[in-house]
C-alpha cells in the first residue's frame, strides 16, 4: 500500500488528492445516474410502443384518460387512483420535474397489457403532442403538467406563462382537433390571490398577486373561453396546499433538490427532520393572522385525487364546473411546524425571517360547493396524519425515487 502511493506523483496537497478523489466518484455517479434514467426511458418507451395498438383504440367499457404531468407529485398519485379504479391511463411527463421511478412503481403494479403508458414528450411542442393525439383514443385528459412555485414564479414569470398558460393552450387545440371532450384541469387557490374576505369560495374575485396564480388564472380563462362554443366538458378544480402521500406507502413527494429553496412547507419540514438542511426557515412572522404566520388550508393528496376522480365521473358535455378542493380550515405555519416535529418525532430548529415576495397571509377555502354538487368533502383532516403518512414513506425513499431507479 505504502509502496503504491510512493510511486505515484505525489498530490499537491493531501485535501487536493481527496477532492479530487471525490471530484471523479462524483462525476462516475452523475454519469451513471444519466446512463440509467436514459436506458430506463428509452425501456419504457419501448414497452409503451408494445402497447401502442391498445391505447390506440377506443374500448367499450374502459376510460382512457391521459395524464399530464403524471410522474409529479399529484400526477403519479391520480394515476394510482385511476388504475385501481380500472382506468386506462397515459401519461406524457417531461420529467423536468417528475421522476421516473414514479412511473416504474406504477408500472410494477399494473403491468397488464393496455392498463399504463408512458409518453416522454413536452407539452409544449405542439407537433409532438399532436402525434400523441393521432396516436392515442384518449376519452378524457387530466391536466396536471406544470411549474408549480410561487417563489420561483416571480424569478422566472416568462417560464411559468410559457409552461402553464401557452402549453394548456396547445393542449386544448389539441384536444379540439382530436375530439376530446373532457379536461379535469389543476388550477390553485393561487388565482384568488389575498382577499379581503374567508373562507374563498368560487366566486371570491380572482386577483392574483404573483406570475404562478396568473399564468393559472389565463390558462383558465383560455378554457372558459373555448368552452363557450363547445360541447367540451370541463371541471376547474383549484387546489389549496397539497400534503401527504399514498396510505400504502408505494407513493410519495420527492421535488428535485435544486428546488428545496423553492420548496414547500412539508418537503423542508422532512428535510429538517433528516438533517438535511439544519432546520426550518419560516419567512414572515408579521402578517394578520392569530400568530404572525401564514395561514394555509392543507388539503391531503389521497383526497384531492378522490375530488378528480368525482369530477370526471359528473363532467357534462357543454358545462363547465369550478370548485375549490380545500377542507375549509386554515392552519398557520406555526401549528404546521409543530404537526410536523409531532409526526417525525424530531425537535426541528427553527429560524424566523423575513416574509418572501409573492406569499399572501391567510387563505382557506369554502368547500360547500364540491360538496353540495360532487359529493365531496375532505376525509383526511388531522395535519398530523397526513404527515405521519408522508414521513414514512421519505424515511424509506431516502434519495426520493432515486434509489428505487
Ligand atoms: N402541490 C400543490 O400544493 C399544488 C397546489 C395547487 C395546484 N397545484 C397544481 O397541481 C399540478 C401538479 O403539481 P405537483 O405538485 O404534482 O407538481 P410536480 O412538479 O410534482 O409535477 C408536475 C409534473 O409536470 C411535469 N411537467 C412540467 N412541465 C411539463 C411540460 N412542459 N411537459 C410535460 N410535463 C411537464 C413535471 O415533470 C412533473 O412531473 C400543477 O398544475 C400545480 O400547479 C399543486
């Protein structure tokens, strides 16, 4: 040993020798980690085009719904629900934020022929999706594809009018030249943006405060607009904050790094609990609400994707429904804080800053309408649940899906 590190040139400095070291085990990784994702994408569109002749045809008694953004968070969630329920599903992700091992899980468990595709494409090449349509009978679209931060969104507004607003446009000229005729379409509490009056119900005035809630806000007057002389059937479901994973713990969130800055409240909240961040900064503690902190109505993913799932089942040909997916309660920042050292049993550190551009301080919603119309109300109200659920499933998925690639 000692005689091998005699003959080679000696390091400038043992700390060189050592970052260097890690420089190349690191780049190994990151090369590995790329011939994966590829090898794995180019064996799930080969068996996407196996079933292709499937997917391309329509099917008396079986619903095939496209899925956009299906490898996110909400997307994969909706996706599991779907299948159970015996649904045909494609999904076309870009995976710029979504992870294929998503994507794998769900495949793992439907493996039938017919039951799952995947589609790598973008939504906003107009061609590319064009061809998915002539491609594909597609009976209903779930679109749930989109940038999805706040923060982010009044860094980058062009990206997010871009992604959100123009790509639902050519979504709906898709759906138009194909006769589709149902959209479920993702739109946030964000379009409200901070008004005077709670709880926000469907026909609280929108005016929203960051390019996030606006690009949401045009993408759906676009679809009102279309849908005024046509025969589509629309539902508008605007979510307030989404939390919490599959019950069974076969899904869960897992945002890319580079976004933990971005990121949501739960997501920095693990991340705390793991260490790997040191601890939680909460931005603003002088906003109008009871602690100083903002107030936001969280809303378990198992239910919002109940709440799709009701809608698709009542969307009507020539009508449009617009409902608020929300429990009705608003919880501050703080409360969550405490959920969360509750359900990950760690005592997370806690900074107080300054508030962040873009945020509004109180919003909760009025779900009396999704409830009057779809039947539908929120089951999985204790924060502490919803979180306990989260954090098993992120203390198994350590690297996110990455480990499950
Ligand atoms: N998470 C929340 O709290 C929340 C609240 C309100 C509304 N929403 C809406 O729900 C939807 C899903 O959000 P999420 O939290 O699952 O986000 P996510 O980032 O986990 O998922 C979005 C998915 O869309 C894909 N995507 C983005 N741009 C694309 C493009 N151009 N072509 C193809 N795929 C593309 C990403 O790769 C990703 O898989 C979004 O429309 C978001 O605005 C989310």
């Amino acid at each position: 040993m000692l005689g091998i590190t005699r003959n080679r040139p000696l390091p400038r400095s043992g700390m060189d020798f050592a970052e260097s070291r890690q420089r190349s085990s690191l780049a190994g990784k990151v090369l590995f980690a790329v011939i994966l994702t590829v090898v794995c994408v180019i064996v799930l569109r080969q068996s996407s085009s196996y079933n292709s002749s499937i997917f391309s045809r329509h099917e008396s008694g079986v619903t095939h719904i496209l899925v956009t953004g299906g490898a996110g968070y909400i997307g994969s969630h909706a996706t599991l629900r779907l299948l159970t329920d015996s649904y045909r599903v494609t999904i076309l992700d870009n995976l710029s934020r979504g992870n294929l091992g998503a994507v794998k899980v769900l495949q793992k468990q439907f493996p039938e022929p017919g039951r799952l595709q995947f589609i790598y494409s973008d939504l906003g090449d107009a061609k590319a999706v064009n061809k998915i349509f002539s491609d594909n009978a597609f009976d209903a679209v779930m679109h749930f594809a989109a940038v999805a931060y706040v923060g982010e969104s009044t860094l980058e507004p062009l990206r997010y009018y871009h992604n959100i607003t123009s790509n639902t446009l050519l979504l709906l000229e898709a759906m138009a030249a194909h006769n589709v005729k149902t959209l479920i379409y993702s739109s946030t509490c964000a379009t409200y943006g901070e008004p005077d009056k709670m709880p926000i119900t469907e026909i609280t005035p929108q005016v929203p405060i960051n390019p996030y809630g606006k690009a949401k806000k045009m993408a759906e007057d676009i679809i009102l607009d279309f849908s005024k002389n046509s025969d589509m059937a629309v539902m508008i479901l605007r979510y307030f904050n989404v939390i919490g994973s599959d019950p069974e713990g076969r899904l869960g969130e897992a945002p890319r790094p580079e976004l933990r800055e971005q990121g949501r409240i739960s997501g920095a909240c693990f991340d705390a609990a793991r260490g790997i961040i040191p601890g939680l900064k909460v931005k603003g503690t002088d906003y109008k609400t009871p602690d100083g902190t903002c107030v936001r109505d969280y809303i378990d993913v198992t239910d919002l994707v109940d709440a799709h799932v009701k809608a698709l089942a009542k969307a009507k040909p020539s009508k449009v429904g617009i409902y608020n997916v929300g429990t009705g309660r608003g919880r501050s920042v703080k409360e969550f804080v405490e959920a969360c050292k509750k359900a990950t049993g760690v005592n997370i550190q806690v900074e107080f800053l300054d508030r962040r551009p873009g945020d509004y301080a109180e919003v909760y919603s009025d779900p009396s309408k999704i409830l009057r119309e779809l039947n539908w109300s929120a089951q999985h109200t204790d924060l502490q649940e919803s979180l306990q659920t989260a954090w098993r499933w992120q203390k198994s998925h350590k690297n996110g899906y990455g480990s499950s690639l």
